[in-house]
C-alpha cells in the first residue's frame, strides 16, 4: 500500500512540474500547422473590417546602375523591407525567437502589395533561389524582404545640359489598398534609407538621397498612400569639356587662321573655312544623337550654334574679301588704261622723228595710246612747221619720264601691292571675332556655372 502511494504521488508531482511543449521544437510538426495557415483566410487583410493596417517600409539601396538621357530612366536595385502584424501568425515559443522562411511560405499567407509607380521593368532576383525572407516572430509581427531591380521613369529636364542637376524619384505605393485599409508609411523616418557608400556613377556626383510621403488621388479608386525615395544627381562636365568644349572652340580658332592668309591663295582659305564648317556640323550631329529629341533648346546647343555661327561667318567674311578685291582690281585697272599717257608733269622729254615713212604698222601701234597732239617746246615748234609741208614726212614726240622718277613708282606700287593684299576686312576680323567669342564665352560660363 505505500509502495502504491508513493507512485501515485510521484507521478502528481511530475505531472504538476511539466511545462506546455515548445512547438518550434517539434520536428515532425508542419509549418502550415504551426502557424496555423490552415485554419484562416489569408486573402482577406488582418483585421479585415476594421481600422487600416499601418504597413512601415525600409529600403536598401545597393546600387544605382545606370541613368539613361535617351530613355528617361534610371535602373536600381535594392532590398524592400515591410513590417506589419498579423496575430493570425502568432505561435508559442518559450525562447520568444523569431522563424524564419523562405519564398514559398509568402504564396499562402497575406502579404502587402506594393508596386512601384511609374516603373517600366522590374524583377525579383532568382539566384540561385528567389531572393525573398519572411520572418515572423511569436506576437505576429512579420518581416518581408526581397531584392529587387528596377527601371523607373524620371523626367528629366535637360534646358542646362551638361551642366545640370537631374532630381528623380521611385515611388512605392500599395495597389488594392486604400488609406481607409492599408496606412503605408516610413518606419524610421529618414534613417528608412540607407545607401551603399561605395555607390558611384560615371556620369554623376549623387548629392542628396531622402524620403518622402504624402497621399495620391486617382478618381475612381480614392486616396493612396504612397511613398518617395528622392535623389539628386549633378552631372560631371569634364567629359563634355574633352568630347565636346574644347573641339568646338579649336575650330573657331582654326577658322581664324584664314585671316592671316593672302587673299589671293583662295584654295587654301576656301579648303579651312569648308573643313571647319563640316567638324562643326560633325560635332552637333554626334551630341545630338546621344540625347532625346526634346523641343528646347539646351545650353550646349547655343554653345556649339554658335560656335558653328563664328566658323561660317569666317567663310563668308572672306566671301566678301574676294567680292571686294575683284570689284577693286576692276576698278584700278579702268583706272590705268584711262591714265596710260605719261606725258604730264614730265620735265625731261626725248623726241622720236620718223622721216621718209620708214615707221611700220607696229610702231604706229605702240604710239595708240599717246595722245594726239605732244607736247613739244617752243624752238621745235618752227622746225615742224617746215617739215609739215612736206606730206612724206611724220614727226612723232615721246615723252618719257627719267630714271629716278621710275624707280620711284616701281617703289611705290609695290607698298601699294602690300596694303591692297592685306585687306582691311581681314585686319578687322582679326580683332572682332576673337574678341566677340571672348566676349560670348564670359557671359555662357557666367550664366550656366
């Protein structure tokens, strides 16, 4: 009989010293049944009819991977957490430790349904399987991450190209879920963001990331909460200073080089202004196919039209030097057959008598230009008259100028030669158009810088 007792007894005290068994001990018991899965409804939110589940986010930047001119794009990929609560998941662990699954535990429970506004490709990564945790913990909160790439539009406005600051945004928002249902929101504030310190562009100096929020109105749905990760990129100029700058302006040097040629080598100043011409338009049509077709005109665009300007009105400037000097060569020389007798202002004269009509064709020929009627001093004059009665005889008088006043004009029209070959448009020109491109470059870098 006391054996029996005493059994009895130790059997009520073991039974009184058991704890409850911990279900995430137990091995053979499922997942679904440890939390429960199968007896509730996860298509409907938690606390479906009543106030909105408040859903905070956190993201991750990992890298920013291209911004794209031509598209109006950026690519980014990033870890997207959410937190919320769902007592529907709570289980029983005496270690109050959380659980943690994979992608195939989120196809049956409720998850909240964030997209990403104005996005035009997306995807989760799947390597080597898909990058998505679910951890619940024993009170229902729940942690949902997944890695994920995207390409979001951002409007960019390129009216300061290059030397501009682009701001975009990808913006998450809940896609079935009103205010009034699923209250979307940052869950740290600012510090929600975090971004990778070794992420770099070449493009771009990334300045500023921050978060944002506020309500989106769509007229048959209602208001949304949606949220914004705002960054704001500065364009690095250096590349277009070599690509772009520095080509443009060397040929409107180059152009310039034609006004200290002579005016009469026209192949070699016609071949400059033709080539400098085509490298401008070479340069334009380059910039121009690596950036959008917007209908604004960009800051690089008035730099390099009007560098194109200053190369075409170097070949137009020596278009008139030409015209000029042909309309001036035509001139001086109506002017020389009209002035061809030297017989004025000549102090010392020779006189050429041809008797007994031995003169020919010829040298009557080369006397076409004298005039009729010579002059000829006094004490000649009564010799004439006797000789004029004979009608066989022709007294012709030459005036010819002496040596030293020909050698004098020689002197002269070669420093006539030189001015006129120098004209006075090149001589301008070399002051006005490096002056007005100086003059233009101040204001362009003192305005866009």
């Amino acid at each position: 009989i006391l054996y029996l007792l005493r059994l009895s007894l130790s059997n009520i005290i073991i039974s009184l010293s058991k704890k409850p068994p911990d279900v995430t001990k137990s091995r053979k018991m499922k997942t679904e049944h440890l939390l429960k899965v199968d007896d509730h409804d996860f298509t409907m939110r938690p606390a479906f009819g009543g106030p909105a589940i408040p859903v905070g986010v956190d993201v991750q930047v990992e890298s920013l991977d291209s911004i794209s001119e031509v598209d109006m794009d950026f690519t980014m990929t990033l870890y997207l957490r959410h937190y919320w609560k769902d007592e529907r998941l709570s289980f029983t662990s005496s270690t109050n430790k959380s659980m943690t699954f994979d992608g195939r535990l989120v196809k049956k429970i409720w998850v909240p349904d964030v997209f990403f506004v104005h996005s035009k490709r997306s995807f989760i990564h799947d390597t080597t399987t898909d990058n998505i945790m679910l951890r619940v913990f024993p009170d229902g909160h729940v942690l949902y991450s997944l890695r994920v790439t995207v390409t979001a539009a951002c409007n960019m406005d390129f009216s300061r190209f290059p030397l501009d600051s682009q701001t975009c945004s990808l913006e998450l928002e809940s896609y079935a879920y009103t205010d009034e249902d699923l209250m979307l929101y940052w869950k740290s504030g600012d510090e929600s963001l975090s971004i990778d310190d070794r992420i770099s562009l070449s493009q771009f100096l990334i300045q500023k990331f921050h978060t944002t929020s506020r309500l989106a109105f769509y007229s048959s749905t209602g208001w949304y909460n949606r949220l914004y990760i705002n960054f704001t990129l500065r364009r690095h100029i250096f590349f277009f200073l070599l690509q772009t700058y520095f080509p443009a302006t060397l040929m409107v040097m180059l152009s310039w080089v034609s006004f200290w040629i002579d005016r009469r080598a026209v192949p070699a100043r016609v071949s400059l202004g033709i080539t400098t011409v085509l490298t401008m338009s070479t340069i334009i049509t380059g910039v121009n196919a690596s950036m959008p077709r917007v209908s604004y005109i960009k800051a690089v665009d008035i730099y390099l039209w009007v560098s194109f300007v200053f190369v075409f009105l170097s070949v137009l400037e020596y278009a008139a030097v030409n015209y000029l000097s042909t309309v001036q060569d035509r001139r001086e020389r109506k002017m020389r057959e009209r002035s061809l007798p030297c017989t004025c202002g000549i102090s010392q004269t020779r006189t050429m008598t041809m008797l007994d009509g031995t003169y020919s064709e010829a040298d009557t020929n080369s006397l076409a230009g004298y005039t009729e009627e010579p002059i000829v001093p006094e004490e000649v004059q009564a010799d004439m008259h006797e000789v004029s009665d004979k009608p066989d005889h022709m007294v012709v008088h030459l005036s010819v100028s002496s040596e030293s006043t020909t050698t004098k004009k020689k002197k002269s029209l070669r420093t006539l030669n030189i001015i006129q070959n120098t004209h006075a448009i090149d001589k301008y020109s070399r002051m006005i158009f490096p002056g007005s491109y100086i003059f233009f470059n101040l204001i362009y870098w003192s305005v866009y810088c």
